[in-house]
C-alpha cells in the first residue's frame, strides 16, 4: 500500500507523503490545505458545512483515461486523500498565462456580479464548472448551479447574466489548452491503494471491493466514507479526530450503474450527480428527490449508499426507496444479501448493516404498469435545505377503482423513516375518494409521534403528514 497521495495542481503533479512527519492529518479539508499554502488563498471558508459554497473549487478527473470531467465541489468537505489521482483547479488557475481574465470572471466584471471578496471566488468557480459542462445554458441551469453559493448583498441579477453572457457557446479557454498535458499528467499518477498512518490516524483507500470488505472485516469500528459529505462535519464542526477510516472513493466498482428492463441496480459510490441522467423518465419520484438534493457542489460528491448509511429520519431519498420497494445490498467477505429498504432502518441512525458489511448497491425494481410513484419533500426553502416532512408513497388501483396495494413512507415523522402501515391496511380494498382519503388522514395521526425541533413543531409536521396524503390522493385519483 502507498502511504504518498498525488494529485495535480498548478500544471504540476503534488505529492504528500504522510508517513514523514507533516502538519497535514488525511483528514485535513482541501480548504484548510489550499488556505496553508500562500498562493491559493482566494479560496475562502463561509460556513465549514457545505452551506455557502465560499470554498468551492473545481476537482477534474479522468474520463475513459483521454479527457477530464469538471466538477464543483465544496472544498470544506473533501479529505486531502479524496484528491489522489485527480486535479485541483482554483480561482487563482483561471486567469490566462498572459495575465488575462477568464470569460467567466470578464463576464462578473462586465455585469457588476461582483462585491466582496469572500463570496466572489466561490461563484467564480462554480461558474467555471458551468463554462466548461454546459453551453447555452438555461435559467433553470444557471440557477442550479448557483444553488450552492450564497451572496448576502448585490443579488443574483448581475451574476445571472454574467453566466448566460459567458456560457454562450464553446467551452475552450486556457484551461483546454493544457487540458491534454493534464490528461499525461493524471495517467502517470498511481491509482493503487493508499495506506495512511500517521501514529495518531489510520487512512484507508482501498482501490476495490475485495480490499475494503477485507477491511471491514479487519477494522470493524473503523469509519466508512464514500463522499463525506456527512463525515466531514464531525471533523470541521465536532473538531473531532478519526482515528481510523475506510474511504471507498476510490473503488471504481461501487461507481458503476447497470439497467435491464425490470430494474437499475446503482452502485453505492455513484455520485448523485451520476444517478440523475439514468434515472429521468423511468424512476420520476426519486429524480424530482434528487434534483433538489443539497446543491450541485453536494450531489458532485454525496451518494446513495452515504445517504441510506447516515440512515437519518429525514434522509431524502429514503422514503422514495421504500416507495419504489428498493433491495440494498450489503457485502461482507464471507458473501452478500439484500434487504428490502423498509426492514434496513432500524432506529434512529441505526441499520440492518453488520459491522463487517458494507452496503455496495441499491436495486430499484422498474414499477409494474398501473403502479404510481410519488415524492414529496417539504422544507423551509426549496432547494439546499433538509427537509422537515418528506413522503415517497406508491398506489396500484384494482379495476374496480380500488385500492390494491398502497405504501406510505414517511420522513421527519418519526426516529426514522418509516412506513404508515396502518394508514396502508385501512386503504386496502377501499374506493379511491376523497372521503376515504379523509379518514385515512385522521388515521396518521395515531400513526406517528413527531417532535417538535428547529424545523418545525410536532403540530406543523402532522399537517404536513396528513397534506401530503391529500395531496397524493388529488396527483392520483381519477374522476
Ligand atoms: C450542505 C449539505 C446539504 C445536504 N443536503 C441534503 C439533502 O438535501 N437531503 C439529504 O438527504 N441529505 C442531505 N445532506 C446530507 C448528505 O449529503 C447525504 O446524507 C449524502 O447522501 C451522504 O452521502 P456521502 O457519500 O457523502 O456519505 P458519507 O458522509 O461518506 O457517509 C455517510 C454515512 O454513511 C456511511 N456509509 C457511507 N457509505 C457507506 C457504505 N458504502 N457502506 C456502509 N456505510 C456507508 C458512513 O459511515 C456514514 O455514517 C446534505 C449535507 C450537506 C453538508
Ligand atoms: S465553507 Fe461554506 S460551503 Fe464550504
Ligand atoms: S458579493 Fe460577496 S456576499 Fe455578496
């Protein structure tokens, strides 16, 4: 195993070598490491928390080994080992070798996008990453690339149209022009696995499945990572120290996505960013979930198999799964299983996952013709925001205008996400009305005892419950 981390930066390749005696931890952010060094200091800290997107760098990474894909991400959520094998770009490689302003930071300057200094570098590169992935992009795609960078003061006018005045059309600038030395660059960089100890820590970064359920077996308290974007908080707002962990971003396997015509099967380690395009127009409910998951820097590194593992109550994609009967698969060496997603969450925060399993993919059955799949997530604002209540409920009528078979999996209404099954059992064999569906909103409420926490009161979440029903029943039934 290497215990030496490489990436590229500045048109070079960086190496840490932690087993000589350095001030980086494996568990320092790419902020706190860009902050260290004198001449990347544009990137700035906000909040530590993924919130205001102050951090957001661009990480590139090979694509079929001959061209790179551009990402934003926040930098306060990634571990220095996260960049191994990839490339580091930060406001300050924008400029051209001449010294000249990138279409995008022309653009800020030309609309006036910019006021301060703090927000400004953030934007800038998630404009970047829009520059470079999509060309003419719409109003709805600005918008959500924006999603993930807070600006207190000028308003977003200004920063609109400087991304619609430099997105109009080829993605080529200085960056491209080195893009194929990149390319070089990355493919000589070792892709094995990585090994880090420190004394203090230990920083696993298996580079397939075998390895790190080897691991697992090996470490069985050692904490799993897939994009950290829940991990990392315990280090920048708990400050607390990992001792030992098994990061799976770097096993290619977990990446991958396959489909046949009764169901996808999704590899735990796919970003949420990769899930989308597969699952638009067959898998509708959990694609309106995930379009409004966290940001574009979040879904640019968090995962299904992260969020089923954080198994919190008001994890979104959860009710969904549950909706559309999903199976996850946890591996250990000893061989795998699937569990039906309403039997994996336990408790609060707790799962179906043995100590020495890790879950590797989530299997969504394709619904049978006749089956709707609904998703509901209500939250203080619509997008970057978890949610208070969510939903994801699944209805097949029998041909007499009855109810056949119906689930209610709700969030935030309980320790976890959880199904209401007797709400399900009294709308079984029922007519499809509005009385019906009355009665079975009194019913919720003996279903669940919610808190009341910063979110919202108990009261507001058992509106919420009872709304989502109706609202269900008004998306579904036919008149
Ligand atoms: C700013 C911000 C916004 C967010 N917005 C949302 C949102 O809108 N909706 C939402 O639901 N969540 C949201 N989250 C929470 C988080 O992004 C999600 O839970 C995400 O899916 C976690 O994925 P990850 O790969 O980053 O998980 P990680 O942080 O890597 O891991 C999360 C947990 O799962 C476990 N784990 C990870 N992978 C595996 C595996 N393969 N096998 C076993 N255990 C595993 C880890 O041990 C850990 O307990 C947000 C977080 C932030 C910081
Ligand atoms: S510092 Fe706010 S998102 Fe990273
Ligand atoms: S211009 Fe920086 S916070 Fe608005």
């Amino acid at each position: 195993m290497n215990s030496t981390i490489s990436f590229v930066l500045d048109g070079g390749i960086v190496s840490i070598d932690f087993s000589r005696k350095t001030l980086l931890r494996p568990t320092t952010t790419v902020l706190n490491y860009l902050r260290s060094l004198p001449t990347h200091r544009g990137v700035k800290e906000g909040c530590a928390e993924g919130d205001c997107g102050a951090c957001t760098v661009v990480i590139a990474e090979l694509v079929s080994g001959n061209a790179v894909r551009y990402r934003a991400v926040d930098s306060c959520l990634l571990f220095l080992p996260m960049l191994h094998g990839k490339q580091l770009i930060t406001v300050e490689n924008l400029k051209g070798p001449g010294g000249e302003l990138h279409p995008v930071q022309a653009a800020m300057v030309q609309t006036h996008g910019s006021q301060c200094g703090y927000c400004t570098p953030g934007i800038i590169m998630s404009l970047f990453a829009l520059y470079k992935n999509t060309s003419h992009p719409s109003r709805e795609e600005i918008d959500d690339a924006l999603t993930g960078n807070l600006c207190r003061c000028t308003g977003y006018k200004p920063i609109i149209e400087a991304a619609s005045q430099a997105c109009n059309g080829s993605p080529e600038d200085h960056i491209s022009s080195i893009e194929q030395h990149v390319v070089r660059l990355l493919n000589s960089l070792p892709g094995d696995s990585l090994e880090l100890n420190t004394g203090e820590q230990r920083y696993f970064r298996p580079a397939s499945i075998s390895e790190a359920l080897a691991l697992k077996r090996r470490y069985q308290e050692a904490i799993v990572l897939c994009g950290a974007t829940d991990i990392a908080l315990r280090v920048t707002k708990n400050h607390e120290l990992l001792r030992e962990i098994i990061d799976l971003s770097g096993v290619d396997k977990l990446k991958t996505i396959s489909e046949t015509e009764s169901l996808i099967r999704i590899g735990a380690g796919v970003r949420l960013s990769d899930v989308l395009p597969h699952i638009k127009g067959k898998f509708p409910a959990l694609h309106e979930m995930l379009a409004v998951f966290g940001s574009q820097q979040i879904r640019n590194i968090a995962t299904l198999g992260g969020n089923l593992g954080t198994a919190s109550p008001i994890g979104d994609t959860l009710p969904v799964l549950i909706a559309y009967g999903a199976r996850i698969i946890l591996e250990s060496i000893d061989g795998e299983r699937e569990v039906p997603a309403h039997r994996f969450f336990k408790g609060y925060r707790q799962t179906d996952r043995g100590n020495d399993e890790l879950i590797t993919a989530v299997l969504i059955p394709t619904p049978a013709p006749g089956v709707t799949v609904k998703s509901y997530k209500v939250s203080k604002r619509k997008d970057l925001d978890i949610s208070t209540v969510s939903g994801g409920f699944t209805i097949a009528m029998n041909e007499n205008d009855s109810v056949g078979a119906v689930t209610l999996a709700y969030g935030g209404m309980a320790e976890r996400v959880k199904r209401a099954e007797r709400v399900e059992q009294f709308l079984v064999g029922k007519r499809w009305t509005r009385d019906t569906v009355d009665q079975a909103m009194r019913l919720i409420d003996d279903e669940f005892v919610p808190i009341s926490d910063v979110r919202g009161s108990a009261e507001l979440r058992r509106v919420a419950a009872r709304n989502l029903l109706l609202k269900f029943w008004s998306e579904t039934h036919h008149q």
